[in-house]
C-alpha cells in the first residue's frame, strides 16, 4: 500500500506542478493583452518654419528652408549660433513615409576645420551636378553592418557658405532634397 500511495503522490505532485505553470503563464498572457499600450509615435512633428523664422533674427545669414516632401516631417530644426564653435550652422532633419531619414546642415561662414568636423571618416568618392550646382559626394571609410546617416554625404560650398545633406535614405531621395535646396540657393 506504501508503494502505491507513494507513486501516486508522486504523480500528483507533478500533476499539480503542470497546473501551476499552465496558471502562471495563462495569468501573464492576460496582463499582456489586457495592459493598454500607447502604440503612438514618441517624436513629435517640430515647426521648422517657425523655428527658421525665429532664427533667422540672429542668423548672420539666410537661412536655408526646403518645403517638405508629401508624407514627410521635420524631428528637429536647431540654430546654432558662430559662439558656441566659431561657425553660425542650422540643422534640419526630415523622416520619411517609411522611416526614411535626412538631414541638411547649413554652415555660414565655415572654415575648414569646421567642414573636417562635419565630414569625419569620409573622403570624396564623386560629384554629382543638380541645378548647375557641382555638389561633391562623401562616402564613409568606416563600414557599419548599420547604416548610418553620414555614411553619404553630399556637400555644396556656395560663398563663404556650405551645405550638407545627408542621411539614410536612397540616393535618389538625397538628389532631390539637394535640389530643392539648391533651387532656394540660386534664388537668394
């Protein structure tokens, strides 16, 4: 009778090991589906407009605004002013329909240790000519298994001005958005 009793404690006490588990996974997949999650997007549209146009009274020169592709918003729009590293610059950055990114930075009045900081691991592998404006290409020397947004660069020296665009995005969308901003540099 020992025997007999022992085995089936033993299979109960598996038995009831099996419940708890099947109890303690089935209790953890109802708080999952039944905790509301904010599925929304964390980064907010930002006003570039309004930031270039508040801008732009400090600015010692003009400020470069593209308009934005259908289904494109700015993530964030900065001046910076020559005091904070010897060179006024003003940064864009657009994302895309499908998470696409680019970027446009404005240096006014650059030296070349400025432009060396803006392009750091990269030499010119090109050139590309938009809008009769020859836009030299910058490639990164240091390959990521990520791509990164100064992986490519395209860079136009317009004056004693410069502009960057860059991001992660096809070539084709960087052309684009380079045209649009050589259409506002040709007309200022």
């Amino acid at each position: 009778m020992s025997d007999a009793a022992a085995q089936r404690r033993a299979r109960q006490t598996l038995i009831n090991l099996l419940l708890s588990l099947v109890a303690t996974v089935g209790v953890m997949v109802l708080l999952v589906l039944a905790v509301p999650r904010d599925d929304s997007n964390r980064v907010q549209p930002v006003d570039y407009k309004a930031v270039a146009t508040e801008a732009a009274k400090q600015a010692p020169g003009v400020l470069l605004v593209p308009t934005l592709p259908v289904d494109w918003y700015a993530n964030a729009a900065r001046y910076r002013s020559s005091a904070q590293d010897g060179v006024a610059n003003w940064y864009l950055g657009f994302v895309g329909p499908n998470n696409e990114f680019l970027a446009m930075t404005q240096g006014i009045d650059v030296n070349s240790t400025w432009t060396q900081l803006m392009l750091e691991s990269s030499k010119q592998t090109g050139e590309v000519i938009i809008q009769d404006q020859t836009w030299r290409v910058f490639e990164n020397v240091r390959k990521s298994s990520l791509p990164k947004s100064k992986d490519y660069m395209m860079v136009l020296d317009y004056g004693k001005n410069s502009v960057f665009v860059y991001g992660v995005a096809t070539k084709q969308q960087l052309e684009d958005f380079a045209l649009s901003i050589a259409l506002l540099i040709s007309d200022n």
